[in-house]
C-alpha cells in the first residue's frame, strides 16, 4: 500500500529546525496557492507543512508535483484499499476512512 512518498518528494528538514509545525491540507491548486502567500508570514514562527489528501484526485498529481518543484515539505495520503462490497456502506466507509486516517497521521510527524 502506497500511503506516503518520503524519500524523493519530501523536502529534508534539519534537525536544528525547532519550530512547531504548521499543516495546511489544500483540497484543490487554488487552496494550494492560497496557502503559499500565507508562507512568507508563517515561516517566521512555523515550520510549513503540506498534507495533500487523496480526496480530489485530479488534483493529487499536479499539487504533489508543484509542491516539489518548489521545494515544499509536503506529505501524500492515498486512499485506505476497501473491498468493492464496503463502498456501497457508507457507515463502514467512513469508519475504514476514520481508521486509516488514525493510522497513518502519526507517521508523518515521527
């Protein structure tokens, strides 16, 4: 299962890099953009994080790719793999989304 792509995409942070982290999660490029000219206020006292979610995948490429290119630390999040059977359960949908969520957050921040 491929949930989070560290070694080529994620900018490295150094260790002497002691400021909190800030996660903005864009839904689209136009949140993506918003967030960036909220950068150059934010990074005085925050470390700016990108959490791009697998939930417009149109966009999940092309913000991932513009993250990179501009050197962003940013983590991807696919979506949890499900029987073809529980997409038509939405309760059980939502708590396989709640579970994978859980999951794999704290393995971001490790």
């Amino acid at each position: 299962m491929k949930t989070m792509q560290t070694a080529e995409t994620n900018l490295k942070v150094s260790q002497a890099d002691t400021r909190p982290a800030i996660v903005f999660s864009p839904h689209y490029m136009g949140s993506l953009r918003y967030f960036e000219k909220l950068l150059p206020y934010v990074s005085k006292k925050y470390r700016p994080v990108f959490l791009i979610l697998f939930t417009k995948q149109c966009f999940f490429s092309e913000m991932a790719a513009y993250c990179k290119d501009k050197n962003y630390e940013f983590f991807l999040m696919d979506e949890p793999i499900m029987p073809s059977f529980v997409k038509r359960f939405g309760a059980l949908r939502s708590v396989i989304f709640a579970r994978h969520y859980v999951r794999e957050l704290p393995r971001f921040f490790a």
